[in-house]
C-alpha cells in the first residue's frame, strides 16, 4: 500500500473534463491538434487495436476520449442521433480558431458574430459530431447591461 497520498484531482486537471466517445479517437485526436491546437497527453491501445483511453490539452484544459464500443455504453453522437452537449472553448483570437477548425473539417452550424453578451462566438460540428462553441470575451458587461443588450436584439 503507498504511503504518499495522491492530489485528489491530479496535477494539472481541472475539477470538470470533457470525456468523449469518437468513432476513429486516432483520428480525432488529428483532427483536434490541426483544428484546436491539441497536444496529446496519453493514449492507451487495447489489445484490439482501439483506443481504451486518450487525452489531449486544448489550451490549459484536458479533453478526454476513447473509441466507440457500443457492447460497453461507449456510443458516439450519429449512434444517438445527434449530441445534446456542446463543448465551450474560450481562445484568445475565435476567428483564427475557428477558420482552423473549418479547414480541418468541422462544419459550421453558427457563423462567428459579435454577441450581446460580449463575445464573438460561434459554432461548429466536428467530423465525429461533436458540436462545439468557439468564443472570445470581448467586454465584460454586467447583468443589466446584458438583459438591455439582449432586449435591443429581440427587438429588431
């Protein structure tokens, strides 16, 4: 048994991850390097070839993922007929980021524009169907400010 206790939360983690399903994780993790700036961190062959886990940073969080291997509830997006869940990325420049991601394959479902809760935002469906929220904070606006500015948008 250790006698050292280990960080609850390990070195470098955050408290939340995103651990997602990919049909082709190799493939995807291709795609987030060329698309996102990913760095691999892990990845974890099984002995049928498929990846048992992996995981790459996007800026300073980790992103999980594994294969897809429905006889263990590991479905991805297309099996279920869509994602409910949209992955949030903040990044210092979201029209570069985005026109990355867009040249390496992801499809736009809403293009990038000035929001009225002051960021340029956007979104995007990767090629595994992941959706994905592309954003840059623009001005910090406090909740009045948004309620009015939000108020202005539904009016026009």
């Amino acid at each position: 048994m250790p006698t050292q206790s280990a960080n609850p939360i390990p070195q470098g983690m955050h408290s939340l991850t995103p651990h997602i399903v990919c049909a082709g994780a190799a493939k995807a993790i291709d795609f987030y390097k060329a698309a996102f700036n990913a760095v691999e961190t892990a990845r974890l062959p099984g002995p049928n070839g498929k990846l048992m886990h992996a995981a790459v940073r996007i800026g300073d969080s980790t992103l999980m993922l594994v294969d897809e291997m429905p006889e263990h509830g590991a479905k991805v997006p297309k099996a279920l007929n869509g994602s409910p869940v949209t992955i949030h990325l903040y990044v210092d420049d979201a029209d570069a980021t985005f026109a990355r991601a867009v040249a390496a394959g992801a499809k736009v479902t809403m293009p990038l524009a000035d929001m009225f809760w002051g960021d340029r935002y956007g979104q995007l469906e990767d090629p595994f169907g992941h959706k994905w929220s592309i954003a840059t904070h623009q001005r910090d606006m406090s909740a009045e400010e948004m309620q009015q500015a939000m108020r202005q948008m539904a009016s026009k």
